[in-house]
C-alpha cells in the first residue's frame, strides 16, 4: 500500500472532528471565563480604589488563584474537556498548565520535581508572549513615532 | 429553576435596557456652563456624562459607545480642547475610565461644595496612577 492510499484510507476511517460544537463550546466556555473576570474587576473598581486601567492587574491574579484551585481540585480538567481552546487561551489556562505540571512531578522533590517541572508547559507561553509582546511594543513605537497613532 | 434562570436573564436585558439621563451636571461655580454641558451633549461618540464644575476645575466623567472605546484617550483630549475653548480654565480633567463615572455619581449626592472640591481631588490623582 503507498502512501497516498494509506492517507485517503486514514481520512475515510478516522472519526470526524466535530469543529462547529467544539468551536461553540469553545466560545461558551471561554466567554463565561471572561464574563467572571469582568465581574471580578468591576468588584475591584466597586469596593476598591481601582481604575478600569490597574484593575487588570488584582483581576488577572483572581482568575489564576481560582483556576489553581480548580486545577488542584481536579475540576479544571472537566471544564477543559468541554470547553477546549475557551479553557485553554484565557489566564486560566496559564495557570492550569504550570500547577498541573507542578502536581504531576510532586513526587520527583520541589527542587527537581516541582520546580525543574512547572514551566514544562507554560515555558513555552512565557518565551513566545515575551517575544510577541516586544515585537508589538517595537511595532507601536515605531507607529507612534511616525504620528500614524497615539499611545 | 429554569424559571429562576429566565428571571434572571429578563432583568439582565431590562436592566441593560435601562435609559438614564444623558448628562448630569454639578455646578458649583458662579458661571453660566450651558456651553460646556452642550459639548458634551452634541457629541454622538458619548452615552453618558457626569459634568461636575466648580471655580477653577472642570471634572467630567464620560462612557462611550462600544466601538468608541478603541479611541477613548483621542475622545479624552478632543473633548478637553473643547472645553478648554469655551471655558478658560486650566484645570480640565475628563475622563472615559468607569471608575470615574462610579466615584462621580457619589459625588452627585455630595452637598458641601469643599467635600466635592477633596473628592474630585482624590479621583483625579487616582485616575492618574499608572499601576
């Protein structure tokens, strides 16, 4: 059999992906993670002294302290498997990669375990978001040195 | 509890429905500001205006439309020059963060025109705070 065949063979045999109700559960699931983190900063603008601009900062660590307790408790993965890239893109995906990895290799030691092991996944989101978010940064100043917009 | 659940999501719609007035205004200056309130008030980019305008300072707290909000800091600076046109105070500040329209509507209710200078005061240094 060569390659060819055994390729139109594979896709005639392989259980189709259901793209449109993954992408819908991906959008339900993703839209309720940032309508919680919407609620949480208005709380913070609420009851707290904080503008719409340095409530980000208290919000982003709300989600990733709640997504780590999910994850600890063992419910972030049920919400994962429904939601997929919804759970996955937002902050909370974030903390579920490096406290799953963290409770994964727990058993290795902290040294080498958990802390050579945490950022086996989330090192990668770290390196390439340090590098868009300078390439971005690089490209506004550019834009803004030009005067085609402002900060 | 499906019926609690279509409670809910009806209030959600009627409350997001809800039409308030467009600006509120706070003089506590000896001028005329009607020229001030209409540039807020011919400006199609806003929804919803807190104006508080004392001697010497001008504190206005505005929303924007949805798709106006890429362009909140450029809406910033042209609403300020306007004011500034008609208006000749240095001490213009206007702001589209929703901190300033919450801490605005308490001000409203303020009686003592000293605790609403202390109050503007505060905000303002808030809405400045970088981090």
């Amino acid at each position: 059999m060569d390659d060819k065949k055994y390729a139109k063979l594979e896709v005639i045999h392989s259980p189709k992906i259901p793209v449109l109700k993954n992408t819908v559960f991906a959008f339900l699931i993703g839209g309720t993670i940032c309508l919680i983190g919407q609620v949480i900063s208005y709380f913070y603008m609420f009851y707290f002294d904080f503008t719409e601009r340095t409530s980000s900062n208290p919000t982003v660590a709300t989600i990733v302290f709640i997504a780590m307790l999910l994850t600890g408790f063992g419910h972030y993965k049920k919400i994962g498997q429904i939601g997929g890239a919804g759970a996955a893109v937002p902050i909370s995906g974030f903390a579920n990669a490096v406290v799953s990895a963290a409770i994964e290799h727990k058993s290795e030691g902290f040294v080498l375990g958990v802390g050579g092991n945490m950022f086996k996944l989330a090192g990668s989101v770290i390196l390439f978001g340090v590098v868009s978010a300078f390439f971005v940064a690089l490209i506004k100043t550019i834009l803004v040195k030009v005067g085609v917009v402002s900060w | 509890m499906k019926k609690l659940l279509i409670f809910i999501v009806i209030c959600s719609f009627l409350f997001g429905c809800q039409a308030g007035e467009k600006t509120q205004i706070m003089n506590i200056s000896d001028e005329n500001i009607d020229e001030i309130a209409s540039v807020f008030e011919e400006d199609r980019r806003l929804t919803n205006t807190i104006l508080i305008v004392q001697q010497d300072e001008v504190f206005a707290a505005i929303q924007v439309k949805t798709l106006s909000k890429f362009h909140k800091r450029k809406i910033e600076n042209d609403l300020k020059e306007k004011v500034q046109q008609v208006f000749e105070v240095k001490n213009v500040t206007i702001s589209a963060d929703y901190k300033a329209t919450l801490s605005s509507r308490e001000i409203l209710q303020e009686k003592n025109s000293e605790e609403v200078r202390g109050k503007v005061e505060e905000l303002v240094a808030l809405l400045e705070e970088k981090t």
